[in-house]
C-alpha cells in the first residue's frame, strides 16, 4: 500500500461519516502539510474502492446549492486491517533502527 493511500485510509477514519473528497484532501494538509490535488484525492479514492478497503454513498446537494453529489466514505474492515497491516510493518522495521534515525536527523 502506498504512502498517499495510507494517508487517504487514516483521514477516512479520523473524519468518519463527514470522509468527503473535499474533507479528505483538507484533512491531510491540516496534519501533513502535504498539498495534494483533488484528482489525486479522487483517483485514490476511486482505487480503494475497487479493491473494497472503502464504501461510498452519495448524498444529494443541499436545496438551493446546485451540483452533483457529494460522495462520502468510509473504511471497511478490509481497509482497517491492511491500513493496521501496513502500520505494523512500519512499526517493526523501523524498530531497533529509531534512535539511529534519530541521531541521523539531528547533525
């Protein structure tokens, strides 16, 4: 699984049923700092669905606001546990190695 799909999986859970496109990308830049466009948001999204680690729902526009859909998400437990997968595998091979990451970071 790769790095922006974590973070797309890990905004979808903190947002919970507000997991827009829109929220999704904001999410991530709030907690990143990471600028990502919306198509690659979208294109991600569009992924993680096929592969059924998320669902969608549309939603119609609020009255008196024109446009399509808006199209919320949320994690499945397919998605929860690849995304716990991939955190564990982070976890363990960074592992002994941390303090000379750190050391490193620091000169």
């Amino acid at each position: 699984m790769g790095d922006l799909e974590q973070l797309i999986l890990f905004a979808v859970l903190q947002l919970g049923d507000d997991a827009c496109g829109v929220t999704i990308r904001e999410s991530i830049e709030d907690r990143t700092g990471r600028v990502i466009s919306s198509g690659a948001v979208y294109t991600t999204l569009g992924r993680l669905e096929s592969r059924q680690l998320v669902v969608s729902r549309a939603e119609e526009a609020e009255p008196g606001r024109p446009g399509r859909p808006r199209k919320y998400y949320n994690l499945r437990p397919a998605g929860a546990r690849s995304l716990l997968h991939a955190y564990s595998a982070l976890q363990a091979r960074a592992g002994t190695l941390l303090p000379d990451l750190t050391d490193l970071a620091e000169q």
